[in-house]
C-alpha cells in the first residue's frame, strides 16, 4: 500500500520497456531521452512499469529541454494493457482508456474535456517535478512541484490496472523518475546564491569568468587537452591553466589536470563537466582538444563561460542545466542561464567537430 502522501513504494520507479521509438532508457530504465531532439519532436512515448495503486504519486523530473520545437511534456494515465497497446507518435493520439493534461488542456481519449486546468506544462522547466495520481475515488489529480494542482478529470476506472503516461514531446528531451526515498530535495540540497552582474560595476573585481566545458554525449574525450598559458619566456607558470580538481562525477582528471576523460562513455552520456582551474583574465582565451569521439550519442561537447565558483556549486549533469550566470555553446546554438538566444552561431557546429591529430 502507499504510505502517507502516496509516494512510497517497495519498488524504485521506473519506465516500462515498451516506450515509443526515439526513446532510450538508462540508468535501470529510470531515465528516459528522447534520441536526436532537435530534429525530432514527437515518437517520445513513456510508461510507468507497473501499474500505479490507489492514491499513488508517480513523478518525473525535467532533467532537459531543448529549444527548437513548440509544445513540450504531455502526462497523464492509461487504463491500457501497457504491454500490447500500440503507441502512437504522441500521447494526444491515444485514443482509447487515455486521460492526457497536455499543456492546460485535458483530454480523454483524445478529445477536449477540459481548457482552463490549474497548470500549463508547457510552462514547467527543467528540475520541475511532476506527478500523475489515480486516487480511490475515481479522480485524475496533477502534481508540480509537491502542490496538488487539483481534479484534472473524474470517472477513472479502479477496477483495472492504471499505468502512468508521459510523452516526452517538443521541447522535452530527458526525464527521471523520481525516488522520494534517495532522491535528494531542494532542502538538503540548496541553490547556493550567485553574484549578479551588474553594468554600473567593475565586474573584473568579481571572482568570475570561469570556463565550462561539458563532455556530453559523443564528446567521451578520452582527454580534452588544454593549452597551456605561457609567459613572455615561453615557460610554464604558476598559475597556468588546467582543469579544475572539481568536476563532473564521471570526469577523471590525468596528465597534472591537462587531460579529461568521460569514464563509462558507452553507457553514460553526461556528468562530465570540467572547469578552469581558476578565472580567466581580460583578454585570456583557454583551448582544449578533443582526442577522442564514440559514434553511440547524439549532441557532443558543449563550451563557454559561467560566473559559478566551482568550489561552491553542486555540478549538474550538464552546464546547461544551469540557470544562473553561464553562456554556453551547443551545437551551433548558444544558451544563457539554460535558455536559447541565439539559434545559430558562426561557422560551425561542435555537435559535427572531429579528432584531428597534430605532429610536433
């Protein structure tokens, strides 16, 4: 049975296997992403393994979003027989024992019932948590960040097996299922504050400027090796640049911090952020070369600047994850603070850089 609160369960939560077609489970299918999300939107169809009991919250949480599509996460319950139901290429085609809240609108079998429902998904971000909930009485009801978000829908049957739907749609790429048992939550893992940059001070007197590089994907980088600062002798100094000793979980540092490398690359896809040892200088720039590519991902390093102290932050699983103080580069888009600016940048794109090798 469930516990007070409805969340716990004996079972860690996790996805079914049958998912739609771009999806790829990890992490003991309690991770689910959307395989080349920004030129696909749609075929991202999940399910809860086991079918949900009375009163049970089930939740995920938005690890990432990306920018070039409209519409994003559609959740929401089935009263299908999850292992032979065909799935479409989005959850507002199910069209039989389906309840669906995609943005602010409610649908039951695929047709409106309902416009004007508390929340609008397409609103929520990355690290908002949502939760689907079947109670004893026969009520749909929709969580976002622990608040009841009310009755979405009424007449669900208690008498069948109801497994939770989510479609990873638009901009909604990567998810988790949420544990309330290990997962940690925003009180014992606070947002530490940041400096803001202001324009009417001397931002130089700030410790920022910090370089971010992110070895996602099919960057395993098996040594991103950074270019060493030289004085005007051409010798090594003291505070030339490396990688930081604070890093991604999955980073090993070799080579005095000269060289990274994304351990488990063809199992795992992120956790791999380096930093600079210390702050850039006005003027300073910091090269890294990539030695190493797999062919598994998609989406490949990531790269800019953050005003983010590395011995003060939680490291996320990728920089864009990041919602304060940091530019990045991916693809050939940049993101500030997690969110799209600009859509296209330069010449090239570091999802299509290759290794090159260089003789002395």
């Amino acid at each position: 049975m469930a516990t007070t609160g409805g969340r716990s369960r004996s079972k860690k939560p996790k996805f079914h296997r049958r998912c739609g077609s771009l999806i790829i489970l990890e992490n003991d299918r309690r991770t689910a992403r959307r395989n080349l999300p920004s030129a696909e939107f749609d075929n991202g169809l999940v399910l809860s393994c086991e079918p949900l009991e009375d009163d049970q919250i089930f939740e995920i949480k938005i690890d990432k979003k990306v920018h070039s599509w409209s519409g994003s996460i559609e959740v929401g319950i089935t009263s299908c027989d999850v292992s032979n139901m065909a799935l479409p290429s989005s959850a507002t085609e199910l069209h039989n024992g389906c309840w669906i809240l995609n943005g602010c609108s409610v649908l039951h079998n695929g047709a409106s019932i309902r416009d004007d429902y508390a929340c609008d998904l397409e609103l929520c971000d990355e690290g908002d948590v949502i939760g689907v909930q079947r109670r004893a009485n026969g009520e749909l009801h929709i969580y976002l960040n622990d608040n009841d978000q009310g009755v979405a829908a009424t007449g669900i049957p208690t008498d069948r097996p109801i497994h939770a739907v989510i479609d990873l749609y638009g901009k909604c790429a990567q998810i988790s299922a949420v544990d309330r048992n290990c997962t940690p939550t925003m009180e014992n893992n606070p947002v530490i504050p940041l400096p803001i940059l202001d324009n009417n001070i001397d931002n130089n007197s700030l410790l920022v400027s910090a370089l971010a590089a992110t070895f996602n994907d099919n960057c395993s980088v098996n040594g991103a090796d950074a270019s060493v600062n030289y004085n005007d002798n051409n010798t090594a100094s003291s505070d030339d640049l490396c990688f930081h000793t604070k890093h991604g979980t999955l980073i090993k540092l070799s080579n005095s911090r000269r060289t990274a490398e994304r351990m488990h690359a063809m199992d795992e896809f992120n956790n791999g952020i380096v930093m600079t040892n210390r702050p850039l200088q006005n003027d300073e720039y910091f090269q890294i070369r990539l030695d190493k590519l797999i062919d598994k991902w998609s989406g490949s390093i990531e790269i800019g600047i953050t005003t983010h102290n590395p011995d003060n932050i939680d490291f996320p699983a990728t920089m864009t994850n990041l919602r304060s103080g940091t530019t990045m580069m991916s693809g050939c888009g940049i993101l500030t603070n997690g969110k799209g600016t600009r859509r296209e940048y330069g010449q090239f794109n570091l999802d299509e850089l290759q290794v090159r090798f260089y003789t002395t």
